[in-house]
C-alpha cells in the first residue's frame, strides 16, 4: 500500500508542478507584419580637406578696358587754338587719377597739328597743346617730372585728308604711357 500511496503523492506533485510552470500558455500567432528594409546609414563624412589659402588674382589694369574713359588717349583742340574742351576734360581728369594712383607709371604726351600752317608754326602750336594737357594733369595732382610733352606739328596726321573732318582729327594731344 505504501507503494500506491508513494505513487499517488509522486503524481500529484508532478500535476502541481505542471500547473504552476513559468512559461506562459501559448499565445495564438500574430499577423505577419512586413518590415521595410531600414534605411542604410549615411556613409561616413570625410575629414575635412585641407584648404588652400584663396589667393585673389590682382585687379585688372583699368588702362587695358577697352570701354573705359582711359581707352580714349587723345585730346582734340580746334583750329589755332590749345584750349582744352569741357568735353576732354574728363579724359585728362581720368587719365590724371590714373597716374595719381600708380605713381610708377610715366607718360609722353605728344601735341599735333593739322597740315595748315608752317613748320615752325605748328611744331610751336604743338607743343602748347601737349603742354595744355600737362598743365591740367599736375593741377590734379601728377607730377610734372612724370610726363613728358613734345610736339610732332603735322609730321604725324591721323587722317591723310585735305578736308576739315580730317584736319579736326590731326588737331590733337596724344597721351602715351611708358
């Protein structure tokens, strides 16, 4: 007898022990989510380069711009006269802050005349007109030791003409940088 009751307390012991299990009971399966791939991470950032000094390229020289007030080189003068136009009084004002500005530059200012007149009339008239131009550019400030002035008379026309649209072109000062 104690046999069947030592077998008896064996089974009910293994039924409690069954019942008081830590695994929960099974649960029933839940839908199947789909999951998206997750985003692949942002490829490593490289370490900054190593930067070079920004070296500006100079300025371009204002005496080279085609369109600017110093292409224009020559000062026109009527006839007989050295006076200098209110109208050509902006070049030599440009043409003088130039100088001003960079005070390694020189120049020649060449005076010319029509064919009108003797040799040594316009080689003198020439000479006035350079001179005329010069004065202006040491009022504003260039020294006079920076420019040169000759008088060419008529010996260097620009237009070979023997009419007035062609001698008003020959009337003038040319100013010419070394």
């Amino acid at each position: 007898m104690n046999f069947n009751r030592v077998a008896m307390v064996a089974g009910f012991l293994a039924l409690s022990m069954a019942g008081c299990s830590s695994t929960p009971p099974a649960q029933p399966a839940a839908p199947a989510v789909e999951q998206k791939p997750a985003t692949p991470p942002a490829p490593p950032t490289p370490p900054p380069a190593q930067t070079k000094p920004v070296v500006e390229a100079p300025a371009p020289d204002p005496l080279n711009d085609p369109n600017g007030i110093l292409a224009h080189r020559s000062v026109y003068f009527d006839f007989d006269n050295s006076s200098i136009h209110s109208s050509d009084a902006s070049v030599i004002e440009a043409h003088g802050k130039y100088l001003v500005d960079h005070s390694s530059r020189t120049i020649r200012i060449e005076g010319n005349c029509d064919e009108r007149g003797s040799r040594e009339y316009n080689l003198a008239l020439g000479q006035r007109r350079a001179n005329a131009v010069r004065d202006r550019m040491t009022a504003i400030g260039v020294s006079a030791t920076r420019i040169e002035t000759i008088s060419l008379g008529k010996e260097k026309p620009r237009n070979s003409g023997h009419n007035e649209a062609a001698w008003a072109e020959n009337r003038r000062a040319d100013i010419i940088y070394h």
